[in-house]
C-alpha cells in the first residue's frame, strides 16, 4: 500500500544531503519495523519517493515523499513508529493513505520559497543585502558560474526568481524571502546566497536558510 | 569555555566539504549531561569522519567507558584541511561530536592509531584541540593523551606526543585507565602518570621502564568482553557501512610479512550463538541491511558454515546482506561459498599475495595456485562476478619472475571467468612489503624507492589491461609507512617538522606530500634510508624490543 507523508528536516540535520536523507528514513522504516517494498531485478531498491530534490545546508517544513509498504498499516501508525526511530532533525508531521495507481502521488509543487536571515557583521551590511536584493527583482538578466562534467558555464537564472522581497528584522538583521521555479534555470539555495551577499563580508555575516511550505 | 550556539558553527560548515562530518546527531549516538560526569573521555580516530566511524576499535571503547553511568565519552575526527582552515580563521577550537565540547575540556583524549600514515592528524587533532603537541609543553590541567591500536606495536615515533600508550587489547585495560584517572584527580601528572604506568599493557614514555619492558596487554576470554549491540549509524555515508562483528581475534596463521601472529595471538572467538545474538540486536538497532563478519582469517573460524548457514537462513528473505572480508583459497571456503550465496553477494576478496608457490610458502602462505584459481573458478560457478585480488611486491627473497608470475595467475583466472555470462571484474591490488614490528620480517629490507617504482613498473605491464584493474599505493607512501613502522624516538621530531611544513592526511595518495617529508626528515638530520631499506642484523635491538608477549596458550572459545 502506498502511504503519503510529510516530513521536517530541521536544524541538527541542516547538513544532510539528500541522499543521506533517502538512507536514513530507508534505515528508519528498519528500524521501526515497517516493511518496505522494493523493486524487483538484480539490485533491489527501496520504494520509496521523494518529490522534491532536498539541498544541503537548507532547512524545511513541508517536504514530501511516499513509499509503498508491505501490507495494511495506518498512516498514524506509520507517524509513530518512524518519529521514534527517526535521528535528531528529521521528523514526521503527518501520513496518509494514496490511492494505488493514482497518477499524481503527490500534489505538484509550483515553485519553491526559500527564506534566507541575515545578521550583518558591519553597519552597512543590511543596506547592501537590501539593495542587492532590489537589484536581483530589478534585473533582466542574472548570471551564474556553474561547472558541468569539469566545464565551467554561465547560466542566467533571472527567469527562475519570480519575486524577492525583504523584511527587516529585531537586531538589525534582514530577512529576504524569494519565489524560485523549479528548474536548472532557477538559482539554487546557494547561489541565491552569494548574489544577496555581494559588496558584504560574507564570512562573518551569520545566515540561514528555510524552505518555506 | 562554553557550548557553541549551532549558528556559530553554522557559518563555518556552509563552506566546507561534507558539512555532516561535524554535526553529530547520529542514531544511537550517546549524549550525556557533560556538567554532571565525573569522567569525560573523547575517542579519535586520526582521520576523516567517514573512515574513522569505520573501525571497530573505537566503537567498542566508547560503549565500555559509556556504560558507566558517571562516565561520559564521546567522539571526534580529524578535520579535512578546509575545516581545518575554517576552524583557525575562526579561532574556533576543535570540538567533540555528542555535546561540541573543546577537545581541551575533556579529561582523557584517546587516539586509536591504526595507521602510521596518520601520525600527522593525531598532531592536527592535538593542536586544534587547544592541547599543547608534545607531551612535555602539556601541564596539569591539559587532558591525559593516550593512544592505543596496531600502531602502538611500535609506540616510539610517537613517543613525544602521547602521554601514555595501552599496548594490546583495550576492553578491560581501558576501564582500568580510566579508574585510575578518576582517583588520582588533584595530584600533579608526574603522579598520576606513575599510577598508570603500573597498569599492564600502560607504556608511559616519560618514565624510565621498571623492569626494561612492557607486557602488551591480552584479554583471555573474548566471549565475556562487551561488544556493542546498538551501533551508531552515520547520517552521512561511510567508507564500512554497515554493522561489523569481530568474530575472532589473532589468526592462526603465521604469515611472514603480517604482525598478527605476534601482535593480536594467541586465537580468541567469539562464539556462534553471542555472534549470531550481537547480529539480531545490532539489525534491529540500527537498521543496517548488511553484516560484515570481521576477523583477520574469516575461513579459520572453526564453525563458520554453521555460523553463515544459520544467518542466510535467518536473513535471506530480509535482505540482509552477509560480507565474508578475508576468506583463504581453500576447500572449506568453497563449502562455505555455497552458504553465503543464498544471500544477496558482497563482493569477494583473495588474498593469494605472491604470484609463485615457491615464494608463497617463503612468506608463509602456502596456498598452491590450482587452489587459488579453483577457488576462482568455484566464485564464477556460484554466481560471484566481482572479486578482489590481493597481492604484494617487494617481499624478501622476490624475484622478477615472481611478479611476473601474477601476471599470468591473474590471466587464468580472468580467463575462467570469461567463461561465465556476464564475464569476470577483477580487481587487483597491489600492496608494497612493509616490514612491520612483530611480525616475523621485522628486520627484512624494503627495497629503495626507485626499485619499488621498477618492480611496480613490472607488475603493471604484465597484467594486461582487459584482464583486470590494477589499483596501488604511491611508492613513497609504502616507503613512509615502513620509515615510520620501523622508526626510533627521533623520528618523532621529523614528524612534527613535517605536520609544521604542511603535512596532512598522508594515507591517501592524492594528499601526501613527499617533498615535505624529506625536506622533513633531512632537517632533522635523519635518513628515511635507514629506517626503510635496512636488513637490521639479529643481534641489533629493536626500538620495539621492550615491548614482550606471551607465548601463544590455548585459544578460549565461549
């Protein structure tokens, strides 16, 4: 049967790649005593699906995935057994029941929001990050150096970012949320980053990032 | 000094090469209250994250010291060089993994040195520790720094950085450490240190030697001593990843080149049922779908096919998979192949080491090579297509038609496996002789560098490219090792010279850096020559020669 669910990488697992993340909940559902099913062939697989791909150094509340069991089991039971076998930052928040054979297992994610919190270093920084960020909304195009198969490419990703915007927080801080499509030509977590940090001393500015639900 | 906020360490990992390496937060990690302990211990592996949680030695110590409930011991690696970095411009003190305490809280730092290659991480752990590097800058307050492991057989080149060796095995001597550190608190080091040094197996450096030797320190019955039944499990992924058991300790066999028979005998086993109990507790732990059955000859077990009969039984439709590290070419393995097929196939090591009978039984391996390639032959039968040939140049009394003589072994085993759909994948590597303290070619020569390069040179062009993949170390990395192996207290300062010249993580090829050490070992006015490529005579005395072990006595079995 196969059981929806969603799950919450929080702050002691912010480092975990994704497939870290696919070998832990793998090892989990072990651990729990929820037998999965696998693929059939050569080299067995579990089935087990994530929808979106799961960046490292990011934090979330809302990823989801689903996997198909052996036999009847209630997605409540399922919630349980897994946040009790699960390591320090991964945490199940709900389950249920997907229909066989339906054709979206998983509701299709339009985009991604991504909320990144700054604490500048120097007086100025937080000027910078909000221009920067202004800069970024304003632009027509936004290029990125990524390295394929050894080979360095610029790439613009303008069309990826459909909004930015900013928010100041207590301490002088910024806060700046930005909707992403999800696709190669959006920028990743990362990127996004480096584009607000520019100008500002970026190994002393403490930041994070949260993918918003 | 206090606790780090998770948003201080937060910005260093962002920038760093595998950022799970520092986080801790594994299953089955033990966290205590580290205000509250009466004892605080922190165990090292010298290397990276990933190969260090790899290694038994360290997992069985930190369950023993942890099951007292007032003792507390955690875990910590060697950073990679960028987080070494990272660590320095930040002035951020290297921390442990359960509660990222400064390694200079603590107050016992072990190492488990198990390489010698590694030598230059132990000073890197010390130095980003907030622990003075030599033993004699450390006061009072500093942690005991204390080293254990295959390394110690020759505890000498390191003699300067570690305050107290455990020659031998460390279940129940490491109790008695850490006992005698927790009652000796408040009296002055030089005390302290005298009250360990009493304890069997303890080498304390700074001290003279009552008596000129230290006895390695041996437990009898391996069926009583604690194993871990609720393994950690990485978040990240591992070199080993999976649940090991040490199912017996020593091996039977004497072969020249390995310190083994010296160093880890006499033979101790676990037995069948508390393997089998150890297995069904640590899958259900830990969550694991694989077992490796760990041992230095898997095939001299004395009930091994009952022992893979029953897990394949047990396991086979749960998909767990058995590894078998270590078998022998012989009949009994082949018996044994049969059980462990039922199962989902690991890869498949042999160790034939030489490329002619004559020098196999010179090293003492006798293995003839129709039992090897049958061997071979019965892996292809049963359905193996990936196997792992182990072989090593250099040995003494080698000549060029015994490297060559690989080359054809290798062919005709290749040769069979073409014979099976799907063809053969081997896999050959190639190790360099190093004469290593204990074992019976102790004093033998390694050959200088630009022989090693020949013979190495040898062995490539007879192996044919579509027979197998050959894989080897650098040269100079097998030179270093035997430098070190071998090496006297002196060697110690090189050491040091070259961690301050930039050495790092000299195991691994890609990062070792020959210039350094020899530029190293040539201000300290010492010849790498010397300590490698000598044949030292039978009267001469051995920096290791204090060190004593006890005749073989029967082998204990639960």
């Amino acid at each position: 049967m196969r059981v929806g669910f969603r799950f919450s990488k929080a702050e002691e697992a912010r480092f975990l790649s994704h497939l870290d993340i696919m070998r832990t909940f793998e090892r989990s559902f072990r651990r729990g005593a929820i037998p999965i099913k696998y693929t059939e062939g050569f080299n067995p697989r579990p089935k087990l699906v994530f929808r979106d791909a799961i960046p490292v150094g990011v934090t979330s509340s809302g990823e989801l995935a689903y996997v198909d069991l052996e036999g009847p089991i209630s997605p409540g039971r399922v919630v349980d057994a897994l946040n009790a076998v699960l390591p320090s930052g991964l945490r199940l928040h709900e389950a249920w029941k997907i229909a066989a054979h339906s054709k979206d297992a998983l509701p299709a994610a339009k985009a991604r929001r991504l909320e990144l919190r700054f604490d500048p270093f120097e007086a100025g920084d937080g000027e910078s990050i909000r221009a920067n960020a202004e800069k970024l909304q304003a632009s027509e195009s936004v290029v990125v150096c990524r390295s394929k198969g050894g080979k360095k490419q610029e790439i613009d990703v303008r069309s990826g970012i459909s909004e930015v915007s900013c928010k100041a927080r207590p301490g002088g801080g910024v806060s700046v949320s930005a909707l992403l499509a999800l696709n190669s030509a959006a920028p990743k977590a990362r990127e996004l980053v480096d584009l607000l940090l520019s100008g500002v001393k970026k190994s002393q500015v403490e930041w994070e990032c949260e993918k918003l639900p | 000094m206090s606790r780090f906020k998770p948003l201080q360490l937060n910005r260093l990992l962002y920038d760093v090469e595998r950022p799970a390496r520092y986080t801790g937060g594994e299953w089955n990690a033990i966290v205590k209250d580290f205000e509250t302990a009466d004892l605080r211990v922190v165990l090292c592996y010298p290397d990276v994250y990933e190969i260090g949680m790899s290694g038994l030695g360290i997992r069985i110590l930190y369950d023993i010291v942890n099951s007292r409930a007032n003792w507390l011991c955690e875990r910590v690696f060697c950073p990679g060089v960028d987080m070494e970095g990272a660590l320095g411009e930040s002035g951020t003190p290297l921390f442990s993994l359960e509660t990222r305490h400064p390694l200079c809280d603590f107050d016992i730092l072990g190492f488990s040195l198990g390489h010698e290659l590694c030598s230059t991480n132990v000073l890197t752990v010390l130095d980003l520790g907030g622990i003075p590097i030599r033993s004699a800058d450390r006061e009072d307050s500093d942690p005991l720094v204390l080293a254990g492991g295959s390394s110690c057989m020759n505890p000498e080149p390191m003699a300067d950085f570690i305050d107290a060796f455990l020659i031998g095995d460390g279940e129940e001597a490491v109790v008695e450490i850490c006992e005698a550190w927790e009652g000796t608190r408040g009296q002055t080091k030089s005390a302290r240190l005298e009250e360990l040094g009493r304890i069997e197996g303890v080498y304390v450096p700074s001290m003279a030697r009552g008596g000129g030797s230290v006895r390695r320190r041996l437990v009898h019955d391996l069926e009583a001593q604690p194993f871990p039944t609720a393994p950690i499990v990485p978040s990240t992924e591992i070199v080993h990843d999976r649940v090991g058991i040490e199912i017996m300790r020593g091996c039977p066999h004497a072969c020249r080149f390995c310190q083994a028979t010296t160093c880890y005998g006499p033979v101790r086993l676990r037995s069948t049922e508390r393997i089998l109990d150890i297995a069904d507790q640590s899958l259900r732990s830990s969550g694991y779908d694989e077992i490796s059955l760990v041992s230095l000859s898997t095939t001299d077990y004395p009930e091994i096919e009952e022992l893979v009969s029953v897990l394949a039984g047990r396991y086979s439709d749960g998909r767990v998979s058995i590894s078998l590290p270590s078998l022998r070419p012989d009949a009994r393995w082949i018996k044994l192949a049969a059980e462990v097929q039922r199962v989902r196939k690991t890869g498949l090591t042999l160790a034939p080491e030489a490329g002619t009978e004559r020098l196999r039984k010179a090293i003492g391996k006798p293995a003839g090579t129709e039992g090897v390639v049958a061997a071979a032959a019965t892996a292809f039968e049963l359905g193996w297509r990936r196997i792992k040939l182990y072989f090593m140049i250099c040995l003494p009394d080698e000549g060029d038609e015994d490297i060559e003589a690989i080359g054809t072994l290798v062919g005709e085993i290749a040769s069979v496996g073409r014979k099976h759909k799907g063809g053969a994948h081997l896999n050959v590597s190639a190790a360099t002789f190093v004469p290593k303290p204990g074992a019976l070619f102790e004093r033998a020569p390694q050959p200088g560098l630009e022989e090693i390069e020949r013979r190495l040179g040898l062995l490539k062009r007879s192996i044919k490219r579509r027979d197998a993949k050959l894989s080897w170390h650098d040269p100079f990395s097998s030179r270093l090792e035997a430098a070190l192996s071998r090496g006297d207290r002196r060697v110690g300062r090189a050491i040091a010279r070259a961690w301050e010249l930039g050495a790092r993580f000299d195991s691994w090829d890609d990062r070792l850096q020959p210039g350094i050490w020899e530029k190293a070992f040539s201000e300290c006015d010492l010849d790498m020559s010397h300590y490698a490529e000598r044949e030292i005579p039978q009267g001469e005395s051995l920096p290791w020669g204090f060190i004593t072990h006890r005749k073989s006595s029967e082998a204990a079995v639960g």
